[in-house]
C-alpha cells in the first residue's frame, strides 16, 4: 500500500468520525428535559374560520435554550405542529375553537427531533408588546407633566398621580403582572393567556373565545413546556 492510499484513508476516517462526532452533538443539543419551557414566536397567523385539522403550524424560538449550562435548543431552531381542531365564531355557534399540538423541534441544520410540546402560555405579539409598552411610557410621561405643572389638576391631589400611574401600566399587563416581566415579556412561569382580551387557554392545546372568532396574529407569543421525547 502506497503512501498516498494510506493518507486518503486516514482522511477518509477522520470524516467519518468527525460526522459521527456531529451527529452525537446534534442530538445531544436536542435533549430536553420534560418540564423545561421554550419561549417561541409564530411564523405565520392562524384564523380559526380558515385553519383545517391538520394544518401545518410553524414557530420560531426566540432564546436559546439552555439545560446543564449547555445550549440545548439555539435561538432560531423552529418548533413545528399542527392544527388539531378549528371552528369560527359564527351564528349559532357559542364559541370560537382553535387546537394547536406542537410535535417536533428543528435545529438550524434541519435536523428534527420529535419532542411533544403543550401551551403554557400565549400572549399577544412582540410588536403589540413593544408598543403597549410605549403607551404606557406615554401615559405615565403625560401625568408626570400633569402632577408637576403649576396649578396642575392632580398637583393638588395626594395619591391621585400614583394611582392614575398604576391604572397605565396595568393595561399593559391587563391583570397578568405576575405573568410577565416588568417589559412585558414572558418568563418560566408565565400561564394563560396575556394580553390577548377574550381569549382562554384550556388543557395546554386549546384556546377558545365566547366572544370573538380566535385569530392568532404573526409573532404571537408562545411559551411551550416540553412534556416528553
């Protein structure tokens, strides 16, 4: 065996073990411990008069998932499910259904990995957030010019300031303070439904309205608890 023969086979070794090497870590970083959350954005809307059973649903994480201080689910990776049940609100009917099963993860190289997932929280869109915060700057910036001006309506009023305050930013969180972060944004413990009027969340699938027909917008916000592998 000449030496050329001898080198190309010990690449060709190298890249086999360098492939296995990757495929291990591959799955390794797709490990996830029942329990864990993963926070995700929706990719496309979802109206429940023109959803059908077995639609594809598609959603992007927005933080890198981290177990053992080990990246297990990077920032960017989808999570992918399916429509299980769909009915507009319509004449005749009491309420409007919309049933969500997220099934599999996607890791950025494409790799899928079979993870069931149940909803432990939605909330309105990042952009809807982002701008329910602005207002509440504004509002809060408005009173505070209002207490201070001279012979202002409130200046004279001990407490009225803090407490009109208080009723601004409680818009933002529309009675879920404790559901999200001081910005708004979900957290490990965030449940139900935020910032969405009308909606309810039932049995970690399915969200339902007695009073509007269930959309969801682009960018609505998922918090998804990973039940198994």
């Amino acid at each position: 065996m000449n030496r050329n023969t001898v080198s190309f086979l010990a690449v060709a070794l190298l890249s086999t073990a360098c492939l296995a090497q990757s495929s291990a870590d591959t799955k390794a970083s797709a490990s996830l411990p029942p329990g864990i959350t993963v926070q995700a954005e929706l990719l496309r809307a979802i109206d429940a008069k023109k959803a059908k059973p077995g639609d594809e649903v598609v959603a992007k994480v927005t933080q890198e998932l981290k177990a053992n201080d080990k990246v297990v689910l990077p920032k960017g990776s989808k999570v992918m499910g399916k429509v299980t049940q769909a009915q507009g609100r319509a004449k005749g009917q009491d309420e409007s259904e919309l049933g969500l099963a997220f099934d599999t993860a996607v890791l950025k190289d494409g790799t899928q990995v079979p993870i069931w997932f149940t909803i432990q929280a939605v909330a309105n869109s990042s952009g809807a957030m982002a701008q329910a915060a602005l207002d509440a700057q504004a509002s809060s910036a408005s009173i505070s010019m209002a207490n201070n001006a001279p012979g202002g309506g409130m200046a004279g009023r001990p407490g009225l300031g803090s407490q009109a305050q208080g009723a601004a930013g409680g818009d933002l969180h529309a009675g879920n303070a404790a559901s999200t972060d001081h910005g708004g944004r979900l957290t490990s413990t965030s449940q139900g439904v935020i910032g969405l009027p009308g909606l309810t969340l039932a049995s970690g699938t399915l969200i339902t309205s007695g009073t509007n027909n269930v959309r969801l917008e682009g960018q609505t916000r998922f918090l998804l608890r990973v039940n198994g592998q």
